[in-house]
C-alpha cells in the first residue's frame, strides 16, 4: 500500500505543478520547484511599452552602435551632459525626442540590452 502512495503522489506532484502552466494558454515560459517554492517564468507583458519609441531608438542604435554600446554598458550617460557634449549625433537625437531621453533614464532596461563583455 506505501509503494502505491508513493506512486501515486510521484504522478500527481508534477501534474499540479504543470496545472497552472497549462492554464496560461502558453504565456508561461517555464517554472522551476525547489522544495515548497516555485518560480514561474512568463513572457513579457509589453502592452505598456511605447513600440514607436522603441524603434525610433533602434534605429539611432543601428546608425551608432559605439554610442549604443557604451550606453548599454553605462545607462546612467544617458543623463551625462558631458556625454552628449563628445557625443553630437546623440544631443542632436535626444533634442528631437526628450520623451524617449526621458523614457530611457527612467527603464532604460527597455531601451538597452547589455551585450556580453569581450572575453565573456
């Protein structure tokens, strides 16, 4: 009678985990149990995000990936007015879209992906 339990509980433990994943209708990533805690991995919900000003700045970024590059190494140049003094094309770029400076100083998470670091 215990080998059934165990049995029992071994097939039912991981259908209850999987339960709720199912019923995400696939937003769910993936989850993680370790012991009585779960972590659940979820897309993103990206309805907030302002997708104009994402590509706006993507389209700056791919003209200066040097510029783009050491702001996702140092997000806080972005309010750096020595920054953009050596840096003309991005004053320039910041003085025709202030929303996206703004936007990016207060997520920039949103605006820059951290590239590995040579050697890395």
């Amino acid at each position: 009678m215990k080998r059934i339990s165990s049995l029992l509980i071994a097939a039912v433990v991981p259908v209850a985990f999987a339960a709720p994943s199912i019923a995400q209708d696939g937003r769910t990533l993936g989850t993680v149990v370790n012991g009585n805690t779960t972590i659940e991995f979820k897309a993103a919900d990206s309805s907030d995000l302002d997708v104009q000003k994402l590509q706006t700045w993507s389209t700056f970024a791919s003209e200066h990936p040097d510029v783009a590059r050491e702001l996702a190494y140092k997000p806080s140049l972005i309010n750096s007015d020595g920054y953009t003094q050596k840096h003309p094309e991005l004053a320039q770029f910041f003085s025709v879209h202030p929303d996206i400076r703004e936007a990016m100083a207060e997520d920039p998470g949103n605006y820059v992906a951290i590239p590995p670091r040579p050697g890395e």
